[in-house]
C-alpha cells in the first residue's frame, strides 16, 4: 500500500491537498483569534520577542534543544515559529503553540529532537 497519488495525478493532488489544507488552516485561526480575544479579557499579555530571542529552550524532559535565535511567522497562516540554534550547532524551526511554558527559558509540549 502507497501513500500519496498516482504519479500521473501528482500536481493535481498536490494542489487539493494544498486547498484541503489551506481551509483547516483558516478554522484554526478563527479559533486562535476567539482564544486570543478571551485571553485579552482575562488579562493576559503577550510576551515581547525580546524576552524571548536568546532564550534557552527545553524539552519536556528536561533536555536542553537549544537557544531562540529568532522568531518567524509563516505566511498565509501567521503561524509563529521559534527559529532555535540547536546544542548542536544546526538551526531547526518550533511552533510557538508546541510551547509549553515560557519564562526565564521555554519547555516544550513535546520533544524537538
């Protein structure tokens, strides 16, 4: 069993899902503008990007991933990433959302590597 489209269909499926994609995507931001809205009232603040570019990021286990180098938003869906430079040395890219605390460092929801 193969996953994906026949190659003679390839581009045209490509495309679908891309649509299919594109629509779950604007669902979930009418749900990440209603979450934002009843944060506001409940007084939540956003956090500056200079508090937390140059952040130490964890994952759930405690391990260290690495440090905030930037912070990027996807175009289209205005997704924010975390742009980390790795223990490593390599450069890896998280969602904001798979962030699970943030303060003087970042724990993930889940292990980046």
């Amino acid at each position: 069993m193969s996953y994906g489209p026949p190659k003679d269909l390839k581009k045209e499926w490509l495309e679908n899902r891309v649509k299919e994609l594109e629509e779950e995507l604007k669902k979930q931001e009418r749900l990440r503008k209603e979450l934002a809205e009843l944060r506001r009232r409940l007084g939540v603040k956003s956090i500056p990007r200079s508090k937390i570019e140059g952040r130490e990021v964890y994952n759930p286990d405690g391990n260290l991933v690495g440090t905030v180098q930037e912070l990027g938003v996807m175009p289209g869906s205005g997704a924010v990433n975390l742009i980390i430079k790795t223990k490593y040395g390599g450069v890896i890219e998280i969602p904001w959302l798979d962030v699970s605390a943030a303060g003087d460092i970042l724990i993930l929801s889940k292990s980046a590597i």
